[in-house]
C-alpha cells in the first residue's frame, strides 16, 4: 500500500511538476526569443531595405542632377563667354582700332597706327585670355578637389561608422538576449518551484 501510494504520488507530482515547467520554460523562452528574433530581424530588414533604397536614390538623382547642371551650365556658359569675348574684344578692338586709325592718319599713320594696334590687340587678348583660362583652371581644379575630398571623407565616415555601429548593435543585441533569456528562465524556475 505505501508503495503504490508513493509511486502513484511521485508520478503524479513528477508528471505535474514537468508539465509546470514545461509549459513556463516554453512560453517564456518562445516569447523571447520571438520577440528578441522579431524585433532584430524587421530593424535589420528595414535597416538594409532603407540604405539600399536610399544608396541607389542617391545615386540616380546625383548623375541626372549632374548630367543636368553640367549640361545647362557649360551651355550657358560657353554661350555667356563667347558673346562677352565677342563683344568686348570687338567692342575694343574696334574703337580703339578707329581712335588710333584716326589719330595716327591725322598725325602720323604709320608709327600711332602700328603702337596703338598691337598694344589695344595685345592687352585685349591677354586679358580675356588670362581671364578665361583662369576662371576655367580655377573651377576645374575646385571641382576636382571638392569631389576628392568629398569622396574620401564619405568613405572613411561611412566605414567607420558602420563598423562601430555594427560592433555597439551586436553588443547590445546578444547582452539583452542573454539577460531576457537568463531572466524568463529564472523566473519559470521560481514559479515552478513555488508552485511545487
């Protein structure tokens, strides 16, 4: 009789017991990781779905908003270039052609004409020459530099900081899963064995 009393004690306090724990253990541990694993896997999902979209957004709107600037601005500007060249060189080759023509024909035709026509020619095209050459050397230079700069410095920001972003989201995703799964299992522990 006290055997069969103690068996059919221990089976049932064993079967219990088991069940209890069982049933905690799993719900905690599937609540968890389910919401550890579900809430890691949509920031990841929508971290790369947001860069990527954003990398290749970027990347269209920089190339036809460059296609477009470079194309309206060299157009402008080599039509604004040459219509002032034109005018102005013109302008003050002419008049300056005409004062000296008229000066040196009234004087002496030769000597005026020949010193006023290469000194106006000359100061007129070096001008402008250096002038154009200048603002064209100084804006390509500019841009090149810029971009270089600019690449290089995104490149070295984004590297590192996608490494120590990488390096604190690890840390901090296995420390607060270890702790929630460390802490579900205590606790089912303890509500198992206050119940036992």
């Amino acid at each position: 009789f006290v055997r069969s009393f103690v068996r059919s004690f221990v089976r049932s306090f064993v079967r219990s017991f088991v069940r209890s724990f069982v049933r905690s253990f799993v719900r905690s541990f599937v609540r968890s990781f389910v919401r550890s694993f579900v809430r890691s896997f949509v920031r990841s999902f929508v971290r790369s779905f947001v860069r990527s979209f954003v990398r290749s957004f970027v990347r269209s709107f920089v190339r036809s908003f460059v296609r477009s600037f470079v194309r309206s601005f060299v157009r402008s500007f080599v039509r604004s270039f040459v219509r002032s060249f034109v005018r102005s060189f013109v302008r003050s080759f002419v008049r300056s052609f005409v004062r000296s023509f008229v000066r040196s024909f009234v004087r002496s035709f030769v000597r005026s004409f020949v010193r006023s026509f290469v000194r106006s020619f000359v100061r007129s095209f070096v001008r402008s020459f250096v002038r154009s050459f200048v603002r064209s050397f100084v804006r390509s230079f500019v841009r090149s530099f810029v971009r270089s700069f600019v690449r290089s410095f995104v490149r070295s920001f984004v590297r590192s900081f996608v490494r120590s972003f990488v390096r604190s989201f690890v840390r901090s995703f296995v420390r607060s899963f270890v702790r929630s799964f460390v802490r579900s299992f205590t606790r089912s522990l303890a509500r198992s064995l206050a119940r036992a």
